[in-house]
C-alpha cells in the first residue's frame, strides 16, 4: 500500500530563522502588510492594488526578529498611515522601543504633492518609517543632524526611496539585515520572496513569482543573499 506524506510548507518564521543565523546591529523591513476593513475583510479598494502577497499580523509578529536583533540595535519599520498602531506593535513585539519616525513625502515632478496614492480617510501622500532602538544606541554622529523628512518622488506600487539606504548607513551601525528585499544593495544581508538581482538589472520590481496564488514567499529567490 502506497504511503503519502503530507508535508507542510514552512511558515515565513521558519524560513527566516533557518536561512538567516548571525545577529544584526540594523535591521530595514518592508512588511507585506494586508489591509482590512471594518469586517475583517481585506478592504476591496486595496484588493484591486494588491501586486503582491501579503501577510496577516500575527505572521509578521511571528517573525523571529528578536533573536536575529543584537542587544544593542536599530530598527527601521515601513508603516502605511492606516496601520500606524500595528506598526507599533510590531515593533514592540520584535523587542524594540519606538523612538522617532521618518516621513517620507511622495512628491510630483514639480516637487507638489504626489495625490494619487490611497486611504480610507484621506488621500495619503505619506509614509512612515518607525524607528525603533534595543538596548542603549544612540544614532551614529551624522544622525544627530539628519531630519527626520525626505521628499522624493514615487515610482511603481509600493517601492521605496533608494535615498533611505544612504540615511541609514549614515545613522547606524552594521551589520545590516533587510526584510522584504526586492533590490540589492552592497554589504547588506537580505531575505525575501524577491529575485533582487533581476530587479535591480532591469530596475524595476518584475514579482513574476506573485502570479501563485499561494504566494510563494517561502521559496528561496536567486538573488537573496547573506553577506
């Protein structure tokens, strides 16, 4: 009689604790938040944007970012201004404290307000970046200056600045980790469901692996790497 295994895929959790092993002093996430309306539903304005897979919040909480964290560390958290208290709790439950954040303003050609992005209230033409600290570590002396604002334009659906990667160096210490990565960058260890390499040649975020409607974040992509 033939014997059938049913084995289960691993969760993001496993899958970040079984690839990445060393303790990083800079961690960047970019968390594939899921948005929900009043129902628990994922909002249908949202669903028709929705270019990527995305995770519900126990998921990211499960995340073993605690253990990848040094003792005395920096955490940068993208948040969407609808989920600014989740993105706090994020960041508690990871083993930080919210210290400050980055506003990151989308800005037109003519430096204006970039108004076609989303929200259930207003029309968001913001993004968050927390900031959050483990242990006693102050910002490198660079950061003392730094503002906490950046003004640059959007490019495709939900891709940010290049410019934060050049203010983080700048404001802490490596090693550095990035959850979430879609694009390589030099001396950073990164993890993801994106093939970093290839978007980074053509310069766009292809996410041809999205089409699978089991989202295939576990599967290892050829770019992501630990350096």
């Amino acid at each position: 009689m033939q014997t059938i295994y049913n084995l289960s895929a691993p969760t993001a959790a496993e899958d970040l604790r079984s690839k990445m092993q060393e303790q990083f002093a800079t961690m960047l996430a970019d968390s594939p938040w899921q948005f929900q309306n009043r129902t628990g539903k994922m909002a249908t304005e949202h669903r028709r944007l929705l270019r990527y897979p995305t995770m519900e919040l126990e998921e990211i909480f499960e995340l073993p970012v605690s253990r990848l964290a040094a003792a005395r560390s920096h955490l940068y958290l993208w948040v969407p201004n609808a989920l600014l208290a989740e993105g706090m709790e994020v960041v508690r439950r990871w083993g930080f404290t919210c210290k400050s954040n980055i506003v990151w303003h989308k800005i037109r050609k003519d430096g204006g307000p970039d108004g076609h992005g989303v929200g259930f209230y207003f029309r968001n033409v913001t993004e968050l970046l927390l900031f959050g600290v483990r242990g006693s570590m102050r910002p490198l002396t660079p950061g003392r200056t730094q503002v906490n604002f950046l003004a640059t334009r959007k490019r495709e659906h939900s891709r940010k600045p290049d410019e934060i990667y050049d203010l983080i160096e700048s404001c802490s210490s490596g090693p550095f980790l990035e959850l979430f990565a879609r694009f390589a960058r030099h001396c950073w260890s990164q993890w993801g469901n994106e093939d970093v390499e290839a978007n980074s040649t053509h310069g766009v975020a292809l996410r041809t692996g999205h089409d699978n409607s089991q989202l295939r974040r576990m599967e290892t992509p050829k770019g992501s790497r630990v350096k």
